[in-house]
C-alpha cells in the first residue's frame, strides 16, 4: 500500500512540475543555501557536507511545493507531504553523524515546521 501511495505521488509530482517556473527553482535554491548556513550554525557540516545538504534541502523543497499544487484532495497532500518530509529524514539520517542528525531533528522542528 505505501508504495502504491509512494508510485501515485510521484506521478502527481511530475504533473505538477510544469507548474513550478525556473524563477521559482532559483528561489528554492537561494532558500536552501540560506538554511543550509543557518542548520550550519547547529549541526558544523564539513565542506562535502555542506554541498550534499544543499542538494538535499533543495529537492525536498521543491517535491513540496510540486505536491502543494497538485490537483488532490488537502488529506492526499497531507499524506504525500508526510512522506516527503520522512524520506527527507532517511536522506539526512544517511548523510549525517548520529550526533549531528539528532541536533538537525531538533533545528529542523525551528528553521522548517
């Protein structure tokens, strides 16, 4: 069922992709780059760290705003936008130290809510 749900949102979100302009991914991307200083303050990412965040950062921002356009009922969204934000964790969990993923959960629930 989870991936049925996973393989619907992804298809939404290519949908929706036609929607997000290219002025709108420079803004995602100057965004990312100021939260990535601002969790750097926190979390003290090396270098390699700091790009991969970026990265990251950026394409989950921009997978929620392709979902908050998307044709769906507000649950659908809910649930679409619940597992982005999980996978979002995982791509984070899998990139950072124990020591620094706990204090990124913790700035995240500040800097992103």
């Amino acid at each position: 069922m989870k991936h049925l749900i996973l393989f619907f949102s992804l298809l939404f979100l290519q949908q929706a992709s036609a929607t997000i302009t290219i002025f709108q991914e420079g803004d995602v991307i100057t965004k990312a780059k100021e939260l990535t200083k601002k969790y750097q303050a926190d979390l003290r990412l090396d270098s390699e760290q700091i790009s991969q965040f970026e990265k990251v950062v950026a394409s989950y921002m921009m997978r929620k705003a392709k979902t908050k356009v998307l044709n769906v009922s507000d649950g659908d969204k809910k649930v679409m936008l619940k597992q982005l934000t999980m996978q979002e964790n995982e791509d984070m969990a899998a990139m950072l130290s124990k020591g620094q993923y706990k204090k990124y959960l913790k700035a995240k629930m500040k800097l992103q809510p």
